[in-house]
C-alpha cells in the first residue's frame, strides 16, 4: 500500500528555520516526482515546489515566492523527502502536505497525499 | 503565471441534485487539468486528470470535460458523501497553480 506520512511541524518564531519530512511506503520514492503543497488555515491549496525523480535528474523546483527560502532534498536510502523552510515568517503558518507525482504523459498530478504536518509561524 | 479561476465559489446542493462547477484558466492549457475533492481535516484526493480520466476507484457519477481554457467538472446525482471542496489544478507545466476553490454544501 502506497503511503506517505509528513513529520516535523510544529511552532516556530518568525525568522526561525524548521525541515519538514515526507516517509514514504510502498513504492520507491526515487522513481517519482515528490510534490510539496501547503494549506493556510481556511484557504486554498499552493503549490511550494518538486523534487524530480532520480532518473530525471532529481532537480527541483519552486514557487517563486518560496525559491531561495526553501530547499527540497531526498533521501532514497531511507524512502524519505524533504522540505527545508528558512527565514519562516507568519504567512508560511500552514498544514503542509508531501504527495507523489505519478509522472505520466498527463502532466503534474497528485495521485498520493500524506496526510499533512501544521507549521505555525508565531512569536 | 497562468492563473485558475473556479465558479462559483460556493454552491448548495441537495442529494440528487446534479451539480456543474466551471475552471478557466487564463491561457490555454490543452486537456492537462486535474480536479481534486477535499474534506475538512483531510488531504485532497485526485478525482480526474487529462480534464476528463476518471482515476480508478472515483464513482462514475463524477465527470470532466474542457480544453483550452475553460474545463467543468459534473456531478450528476449528488450523494450525502459529495459534500466537499473541490480545486482544478493546471497541471501542464510549473509553477503549478490551483483554483481558489469551490464549496459544495448541503441545502
């Protein structure tokens, strides 16, 4: 069973730096693109940025208003991605979501969400 | 950037009701477009992709339709466990951008 599950979210102050997790289970998460998406508290969903596949490079990319700010890395020996966030301030207080990309011709989809770990940028 | 614009934002809906929601992005973006569902407290789920592929497992009551710019999704006979948000997703090329979002509620 395909699962991913984020970790490592909690409250920071403003100006503070926090590495978000994606685990995954059930496939190899170095054959596709990893997607990290974020919800502020009752809005919408926004794209953050990807890690491609270990085949495609495993570059990545980003939303501009988070490139420079946040780095997306991955682990293929321990099934794990990751969202490195610095210089936090409030308005990146959000539940943030890991999902897979299942890379086919249709273009960047969702197929797979983690269930979600809350930032909150507070001081 | 290209951006999604979904209407309405809001809809009331009875069980049966058939329910259209509209996406209309503002440059053409072929068939690549996805919608998703979401429920409070949980993660979005992909309901279709390439505009109109229903993903294995979504009830066929759910359909899509549109290229170009402008893509509806349908619900033909809404059931009690519809009620949800639902996004279309551009999914052509990044930055990757969503609708703002359509509420579906009971009437």
């Amino acid at each position: 069973e395909v699962q991913l599950v984020e970790s490592g979210g909690g409250l920071v102050q403003p100006g503070q730096s926090l590495r978000l997790s994606c685990t995954s289970s059930g496939f190899t998460i170095g054959d596709y693109i990893i997607h990290w998406v974020r919800q502020a508290p009752g809005k919408g969903l926004e794209w953050v940025g990807f890690i491609r596949s270990k085949a495609s490079g495993g570059t990545t990319e980003y939303a501009a208003s988070m490139k420079g700010r946040f780095t997306i890395s991955r682990d293929d020996s321990k099934n794990i991605a990751y969202l490195e966030m610095n210089s936090l301030n409030t308005e990146d207080s959000a539940m943030y979501y890991c999902a897979r990309d299942p890379v086919r011709a249709d273009g960047y989809n969702f197929d797979y969400w983690g269930q979600g770990t809350l930032v909150t940028v507070s001081s | 950037d290209i951006q999604m614009t979904q209407s309405p934002s809001s809809v009331s809906a009875s069980v049966g009701d058939r329910v259209t929601i509209s996406c209309r992005a503002s440059q053409g973006i072929s068939t690549r477009l996805a919608w998703y569902q979401q429920k409070p407290g949980k993660a979005p789920n992909l309901l279709i992709s390439s505009a109109s592929n229903l993903q294995s497992g979504v009830p066929s009551r759910f359909s899509g339709s549109g290229s170009g710019t402008d893509f509806i999704l349908t619900i033909s006979s809404l059931q009690p466990e519809d009620f949800a948000t639902y996004y279309c997703q551009r999914a052509n090329t990044f930055p990757i951008t969503f609708g703002q979002g359509t509420r579906l509620e009971i009437k």
